[in-house]
C-alpha cells in the first residue's frame, strides 16, 4: 500500500538503474538519480518524457491507497504489448512513467487516472538483455526484456473478502441499503454511478449506501477488492434496479348518440378506458354546456349549439386533451314514427294499439290524427299519451321521443274505414277500422232503452246512466259514447 501523504524523496536501485521517486500528485517518478549507462550498451537512461508519461492532477487532501495487477512483466528480445491495471477509489488521482524510452505508453482506460484504470505499453525490440521500470500510481513494476535477473516481488499477504447487498433490487424511485462486507484486511470498492456511499474500508463492515431515481430499468455490479499490499480475488456484489411502472394507457372509444342537432341540447354519452380528472368536454372546439364525470370510463355531456356539419369531440383532462376524431354530427331533425300501418276491429278503443315517434334529443315535432267519417263528418281518431292521465287530442306537439295510444270510436257503418297519423308532415302511421257487421236474416235491433250520453273531451263515462224507462239502472260501456241499457 502506498499513501500520498508524509511521503519524501528516495533513491533506489533497480538492477542497473538508479530511480528518483517524489511524492508529488501522485507519486510520479520524476528523474533519474544519477546517468547510468543502459544495458544496450548504445542507449542512455534518461527522465520520463511526454511519449512515456501520462499525469492528472488529483486533490492533495485525499488520503488514497492503490495497488497493481502485477509486479513485474516479462518480454523476449522481440518485445511486445504489455498492460496493468491500477485499483483505486473514486476521485483518487494517479500517474504512471517508464525509465527508459524503449518502453513507450500507449494508453488504456481512464487514462485520466482517476479511480481504477487500465494501463498499456509497447517494449522496443532489443539486442542485448536489459531491464526497465514502469512507475504507477507510486508503485514500481519491473519491465524484463531477455533472461536478465530482476529483484524478487514483494509478497502480499492474502485477503478473503465476501460481500452482501441488502437489499439487492431497488424500485425506480430512489433507495438506501447497506453493504454488509466481511474481510479481514483494508479493501476498496468501485461502484456504478447511480450508486453512492462506498469508496473504501478496513475488515468487516455494514456500509449504508444511496441508489438514484431512474427512468429506466439498470443493473449494476460493486466490486470490493484487497487494498495493495493485499492479494485474493474481489467480491462481487450485484444490484438491480427496476423501470418506472408503464402508466396505464387514456383513450377515448366512442360516442353515443353520435349525431344531433345544430340547436344543441343533445345528451350524449362518451365512453374510455383510464381517464384522469375530466375538466371539461368541447365539441369542435365549443365547450359543452354541461358535462359529468361519471367514473374513468364515463363521461356524459350535453352538446352546444354549432353549425351543421362533423366535429371532433375532445375531452379535457387534468394529464391532458383526448380527442375522438370526426365523432359528432350536426344535423336538422330526424323523425319516425312506427308502425307504418295499424288495424283496428270496429269497436270503440279508448287506448288501442301503441305508436312510437322517435326524434333526437332537442327535435321537436307536431303530431295530427286524421280520422273523419264520411257519414257524419266527426273525427273518429285521437291520440292518447301513454302513462299519461289526459284526455285524447288530434293534435299533439313533443320533443324527442314519445309512445302513444290511438284512441278510436266505435264504427257503426258497415264499411271499413281509413284515418291516419301525420308526423311533422311526412311520417305517417295508417289506421283502418273494420266496419260492423250484421248476420243474415237477423231481426231488427231494439230501440235504445235508455239515454245516450255521448263524451267528447272529458274523462270516462259514468259508472251508472240515469234509470230507464222500466226503472232499472242503467249500466256504462267503454268508450266515447257511453250507452245505458235497462
């Protein structure tokens, strides 16, 4: 292990070289102590020069370990590539240089020297056995070209560590842990970026770390290895980290009704799926006179006055606007009426067959029974609203839809007989009536034996006539003109 700190310069002798190590940024050996003659005896050992050195200047108050990957390499006269790795913490600075210009730097990660880094080199080719050193981060390797003795590495001691992280996954959303480390020399550790908390330590220890927000899923790995002076292969701890939940997906899937007229005053309902806070409903760009936000799957609305023609229908939301293209319609009214045709027996009904008048919400609409007889002239045909308590009428205004009953007087010629009802005009429901029918050879029909009250606005006929002639009561029958027999 080497410290920057409380170092002073040295001599030292390495084979046939004499080097001057000084504890300056990183321990970069900056000149030779001394001019020896280099084993190739045609080459003069010199100082480390820009071809051959690299530095990064670190904070001198940081209180740094490293070590390397090896203590010396070896090359046959041909020469060759070499490369080492330096282990330090995060934000620990280093350099490295040779002392002889047949070794040249080429490169390698973090070349900046901060943290761990790989270093690579070229050896020259070489006539003669000859020996150099290669300065890292402070600490020496022994460069060997031919069979030329070196001095023996120092031993390290051996170092088992193992190491836990609790937990080990993590949500998107930021987190804490602890990295339970056992081991029983100093170590460091190297980290993803998005993990923070642990650099180093000394023996067993429960280190607390912090894990980021993230926006995507990640994986990382904290790596734990022997401090220098120290040998025995690192811990891997792994941790994980998941993606941020999918948001459920808004979409807007229909409208119904979807059609209306340009006065407006249609109720629509607008169906989805996942619809945050609805704060407003617009039809091509009107806002609705009025909206209600039913669950995240329903919306009912209440459409504006606009001019005839398709709109889109956009909902409004706290996360945004949806929009429905093309899903609304406005139009002039449309009214039907069914059944087409109805027939009737010649009895009088006071609320026979049901018709329909269907139309838009906001269409309105004028209904008119036609039912004269030719005998008499009257008018045998009305309408009747059902489940309504009102008397019948040939003339009937509405809007929207509505069911009525017709209501038809008794047919005493013994022809059939034709009426029909008229909707706005155009739609028509055609009523026949059978006319009566007397069997053959039958007497003739006693006169009346009781008055005639005939009803031709008002309620139902009373329950009991006037006495007749032979003074019994009389007794009703249903319909507009109410009979008292004896």
């Amino acid at each position: 292990m080497v410290s920057r700190k409380n170092a002073s310069p040295r001599c030292v002798r390495v084979g046939n070289w004499t080097v001057h190590a000084a504890a300056v940024a990183a321990l970069l050996v900056t000149a030779a102590c001394g001019n020896p003659a280099a084993p190739d005896t045609s080459t003069q050992a010199t100082a480390p020069t820009a071809a051959n050195t690299s530095r990064v200047a670190g904070t001198p108050e940081e209180n740094c370990t490293y070590s390397l990957s090896t203590s010396q390499q070896r090359f046959d006269r041909t020469g060759g590539e070499g490369s080492l790795t330096v282990q330090a913490p995060a934000g620990c600075s280093w350099t490295v240089a040779a002392d002889a210009p047949w070794v040249t730097i080429t490169g390698g990660t973090n070349m900046a020297g901060n943290g761990t880094g790989t270093i690579t080199y070229r050896v020259a080719a070489a006539a003669e056995d000859r020996t150099a050193t290669l300065t890292a981060a402070g600490q020496q390797v022994a460069i060997v070209q031919g069979t030329a003795g070196v001095p023996p590495a120092p031993t390290a001691a051996p170092c088992a560590i193992s190491a836990v992280a609790r937990p080990g996954a993590f949500s998107a959303t930021s987190g804490s842990g602890t990295l339970e480390v056992t081991s029983a020399c100093a170590w460091v550790a190297t980290v993803p970026s998005w993990i923070t908390g642990v650099t180093r330590g000394s023996g067993t220890a429960a280190v607390p770390f912090a894990v980021a927000a993230t926006t995507v899923a990640r994986d990382g790995t904290i790596v734990i290895s022997p401090a220098a002076g120290f040998s025995g292969s690192p811990a891997s701890v792994r941790v994980t980290q998941a993606a941020p939940a999918a948001s459920p997906t808004v979409e807007l899937t229909g409208i119904n009704p979807s059609t209306g007229v340009t006065d407006g005053g249609t109720a629509v309902t607008i169906t989805g799926a996942n619809l945050p806070a609805v704060t407003g409903v617009r039809f091509g760009g009107v806002a609705a006179a009025s909206f209600n936000a039913i669950s995240a799957t329903t919306v009912t609305a209440v459409t504006p006055a606009r001019a005839a023609g398709t709109v889109d229908v956009d909902v409004v939301t706290a996360s945004g606007t949806y929009t429905l293209r093309n899903a609304f319609t406005y139009g002039g009214c449309a009214v039907t009426v069914s059944p087409s045709s109805v027939s009737v027996g010649e009895a009088a009904v006071f609320q026979g067959p049901p018709i329909a008048i269907t139309a838009q919400d906001g269409c309105t609409w004028s209904a008119i029974a036609e039912g004269r007889d030719p005998a008499t002239g009257g008018n045998w045909l009305a309408l009747v609203p059902v489940g309504v308590e009102a008397a019948p009428a040939t003339t009937v205004k509405g809007r929207g839809t509505q069911s009525f009953a017709l209501s038809i007087q008794a047919n005493t010629a013994a022809t059939a007989r034709t009426g029909r009802v008229v909707v706005n005009g155009t739609a028509v429901v055609t009523v026949t009536q059978a006319g009566t029918v007397t069997p053959p050879n039958a007497p003739p029909s006693a006169p009346a034996r009781g008055p005639v009250h005939r009803r031709h606005r008002c309620g139902p006929c009373p329950k009991a006539g006037p006495p007749s002639p032979a003074g019994r009561p009389g007794r009703a029958v249903p319909g507009w003109r109410c009979r008292w027999r004896g």
